[in-house]
C-alpha cells in the first residue's frame, strides 16, 4: 500500500488578528492557502500578556466551520446564539458558522501561557446557509489512547477503539493530537484521496520513508496523497495530524467570510452592515 510521503514543509508566520492578538499562522498564507478542505491553521497564544490580552473582540464568520483547541489558559466564549461558555485546557469548541454567526473570544485570565489552535474547515456550498450549530467538547469527554510510546487524544476521527463526538460529517475529518516518545513510531492508515498535514509543535520528526530536511517548532508539514503515514520521533515531540475529504469547490475569501463566489461574500458584507447577519 501506498506511503505517505511529505509534499511541503511551511514555516508558520508570525503575524495578529482580532484585536492584536499574536498568532502563528501556516494554512491560509501564501505557502499553503487552502488544503482542500482546510482554509486556515492558527497556532495561538504566548507567555507575554500583552501578545493576547485584547483577544477576539465581536466579529461575524459565514460559510465554515471553526474548531478551536484550547491547551494552555483559558478563553471565554459568547455569540449570537446564545452560546456562553468558558473554555479550559483540553477542552473543543467546534462551531459551524453556517450562514452567520457573530462572536467574540476573549482571555479568561489575567497572566500567565495561553495556548491553542484555530482551524478553519470550509463547508460545502449546500451547508453554507444551514443553521448555525456549536459543539462544545470538555477535556475529559475525548478519548485518549495511551500505551508506552505514545499518548494520542482523538478530537476527530478513529484511533484504535476511539472515536472522536464529530460522527457523519460531510469531509470525515481526522483530528489527532499526538505525544510520540524519543525514537518511537506513529503510525495511521489514511482513507484515499484525504488531504492531510501534520503540525509539529514540539519536537523532531520523520516523516515517511523519503530523505527529508529537518522540520523545527511550529512548522506545518503538508503531506501527500497515500495510505501509510508513518512518523518516527528522533526527540519527545508533539504534533497534531489533521485529514480531510476535499470538498472540490471553487471558494472566495473575505475575511471572516467564505463563499464560492465573490457575490456572495459581498452579500454577507451586506447582511451583516443590514443586521441581517445573525437571523435565523
Ligand atoms: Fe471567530
């Protein structure tokens, strides 16, 4: 069966969104601006209060999905459905935005490491104008797979006898958090024709059976169409694996906005200034 071997290796940029807020983001950027199905990847957060203290102050989103992986700190979360919560280490928030929703993501604390991730999955133009939905997902409700090499928590997708809350969705996306001991192997058979990455946090990794360059912190590997992926840690690492089914549309961005054509986008700018937005 066919390996998984690396396609691209993008440093992740470090570059501000909301309300200055430092990030480092490496899908959506020039070097890799949509992974069908996968329009952004943010690693989020700092040690410096300054980088993160203003947060995500209210803004409108339409036509994806956000999951958002909290792992140092703590974020308070309200939008335009109602939804309130506060979100702690571990914990998922996975929002599909549908035709609109406004929301706001702030710090919950006062000092100290704030760490997580934001992904942008696109949806498909028939979800697009669907209902808003949001899941919330504490820590200890997503499994995690442990033995003597590793320790994978499963936040989509199945790993050995877990499976991830996200069941039946239309890009059957794999999400997996991953903690690999020195000199030990990872290894995940892919469904044909996902589209997948790896996001080394931490760590040093081998990636397949090709020669490659070394990869450092907070770098995105893309990956290439296959079967076998097979990952080989040359120092304890830490690394999320992200897969999905490529929807195959044509897509306009506008910010917040993703649409398949750029009327639509100039519509939800338009619905949005018309307080349309947020109506169901
Ligand atoms: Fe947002």
């Amino acid at each position: 069966m066919s390996s998984v071997e690396i396609k691209k290796i993008v440093k992740a940029i470090v570059t501000s969104d909301g309300a200055g807020v430092k990030l480092k983001r490496s899908i959506g950027t020039p070097e890799a601006d949509y992974i069908d199905p996968f329009l952004m990847l943010d690693e989020f957060g700092s040690e410096n209060k300054d980088d993160y203290i203003a947060g995500f102050p209210p803004h409108p989103h339409r036509g994806i999905e956000t999951v958002t992986y909290m792992l140092e700190g703590e974020f308070e979360h309200e939008d335009s459905i109602g939804s309130k919560g506060k979100m702690r280490p571990g914990d998922i928030q996975w929002m599909k935005t549908g035709r609109g929703i406004i929301h706001s993501e702030m710090p919950a604390m006062s000092g100290g490491k704030l760490l997580g991730f934001q992904l942008w999955i696109n949806m498909p133009a028939k979800f697009k104008m669907n209902k808003p939905e949001y899941h919330y997902i504490k820590n200890n409700e997503i499994g995690v797979y442990k033995d003597n090499d590793k320790t994978v928590k499963i936040i989509a997708g199945k790993f050995k006898n877990f499976e991830g809350p996200e069941k039946n969705h239309n890009v059957e996306p794999i999400y997996l958090h991953v903690l690999l001991n020195k000199n030990k192997e990872f290894n995940f058979e892919l469904p044909s024709g996902h589209n997948s990455f790896i996001y080394l946090l931490k760590g040093e990794l081998k990636i397949g059976n090709n020669k490659h360059q070394k990869i450092n912190n907070s770098t995105l590997v893309l990956l290439k169409n296959g079967i076998n992926l097979t990952v080989k840690s040359s120092e304890k690492s830490e690394f999320l694996f992200i897969a999905g089914k490529p929807i195959g549309e044509t897509i306009a961005r506008g910010g917040p906005f993703v649409m398949n054509t750029k009327e639509e986008i100039i519509q939800a700018i338009e619905d949005y200034k018309n307080g349309k937005f947020a109506r169901y």
